[in-house]
C-alpha cells in the first residue's frame, strides 16, 4: 500500500489524515496517510528514513516548509514564487517539491465560498511564508490591486517588489498596519499567525467595502480572533481556513495520484465535526 505523511513539530493536531482518508475512499485509491514527528534539527534525516522505507510523498507543516524547499531536487513555479514548499513527491532519484497553498486558498474563495477575486481590490495582511505562497495565484486572477500590509513595513515592501513582474494589470504595493486608514477593499485575508496566539493585526475602522469578505487562513471550532474582529468591523461575509485546508490536500492529491477529489462533502462533513465539537 502507497505511504504517505504530513511531517512536522508539532503534528498531531493535524486534519490531513482525516481528510485524504475520505479522499482515498472516494476515488478508491489504496493507500496509508499518516503523521510523522519530525525533530526540530532532524527534518533532513526524518525525510530520507521515510523514502527510503518505501514512502511515496509527504504534506509539510510548520517549522519545515523553507527545508522542503532547500531539499527538492525540482519545484513546480508555484513553489519557487513562495520560496516555501508544502508537497514533497519522490520520484525515481530525485525529490519534487510543490507549494499547493495558495492554490488552496483561491478555489476556496472562488468555487466554495463563490467570491470571485478578478477586478477585486485584495488586501493581504502579512509578509511570512503563508503570504509567500498566496500571493502567485492571487494575481493569476488579476485583482484591481492587491496590497500587503504588515508591521515591518520593509518585509512588506520587499515582497511586492518580489512579485511586481506577476502583478499583470494589477497595482501591487506594500505599507504599514496604519497606512490602510481611509482605504477600503473588497477581500481581506489575514495571512499572519496571530490568530495561533489568539491576537490580531491592529487594523483602522472601514477597511471593509460593502459587501466584504474577511478571510482568516487559520481556522478553529470557533470564530478566530480576527474573525470575530472582522465581525465587529462590519465585514459582510466571513470565513476561516478550513475550506483552505481541505483544498489545497486535494491539489497534493491530485499531484500524488493524477485525479483530484470532490472536496466539498469532505468539507461539509469537517465542518459538522467542528460544529458538533
């Protein structure tokens, strides 16, 4: 039976073997998913262990994903733009990274949650790794603008300079927390960690255009805390991560075994799980 992983530290809370379960079951492919504890300093060895017992790709979680990348022999242009990568594919003599977040994240925006990003003005709040990997496939949708704000502004600022040549018919700019006072947009998503710690970007009143979806890229069983900010805001529409989660397994699947799966009922049913606690 095909093996594959998600490897991290910390690992256990993870949703990816619950969900390429039911995804396994769904297309009636054969094979095993499961976690992998990797130490902090042991990522390297923890990858070879695991190929070379036979397994055939793995998920990359938190702390390892820049790893990943320094680690694949080729990367798909997704997760060369992310400078990060979420998929390893092991292949006859040599490792495949690819970063399917992104790709995640905008057919959840788009198919589930019916949001269409083209024309959109698009605010994206952080300058990590989760902003890295969103920012190429947003502007494949050629928003109005798409603007990204964080606390270091220069981090800011160096990433959409990074990614000025893919911003097609799009203005992209970078600026403080502060600096979106009077500025309003259409789709706000919070690629930063605070929602972990239970915090959120400090963001001025009448951010949000009518109509607006507030996007948090974490996800609980309950409102994160910039969803519920959002709320308090005035946000029209509001969403966390979970959908983001379940769509971008399903683009690792569908590298892995060459046919993607129905999300949705996968979602519906995490979500009735989260629900019923």
């Amino acid at each position: 039976m095909d093996r594959y992983v998600v490897i991290g530290n910390p690992v256990a809370h993870s949703q990816s073997p619950r969900i390429h379960a039911a995804f396994a079951q769904q297309t009636g492919q054969s094979l095993h998913y499961g976690t992998l504890l990797a130490p902090i300093d042991g990522f390297v060895a923890a990858v070879k262990r695991f190929r070379d017992d036979g397994g055939c790709g793995m998920n990359v979680t938190v702390p390892f994903k820049l790893q990943a990348f320094a680690l694949a022999d080729r990367r798909s242009p997704r997760a060369e733009a992310a400078g990060a990568v979420n998929t390893l594919a092991f292949g006859d003599g040599d490792i495949f990274g690819d970063n399917t977040d992104g790709a995640g994240l905008v057919r959840d925006l788009i198919d589930n949650l019916a949001c269409p990003l083209k024309y959109r003005r698009i605010l994206v709040l952080g300058a990590g790794g989760a902003a890295r990997g969103a920012l190429l496939p947003l502007l494949a949708q050629m928003p109005a603008s798409l603007t990204i704000a964080n606390r270091t502004v220069a981090k800011a600022s160096a990433l959409a300079e990074r990614f000025q040549a893919h911003a097609t018919g799009a203005a992209i700019d970078a600026c403080g927390f502060e600096a979106l006072a009077g500025r309003c947009f259409d789709v706000v998503i919070n690629a930063t960690s605070a929602s972990l710690s239970d915090q959120t970007p400090p963001l001025p009143q009448g951010i949000y255009a009518p109509g607006a979806l507030a996007y948090d890229m974490m996800y609980s069983r309950g409102d994160t805390r910039f969803v519920a900010a959002a709320r308090s805001q005035g946000a029209a529409r509001l969403a966390d991560g979970l959908g983001m989660l379940v769509e971008q397994a399903a683009e690792s699947f569908l590298l892995w075994r060459g046919m993607r799966p129905d999300t949705r009922p996968v979602l519906e049913e995490l979500r009735r799980q989260f629900a019923t606690g």
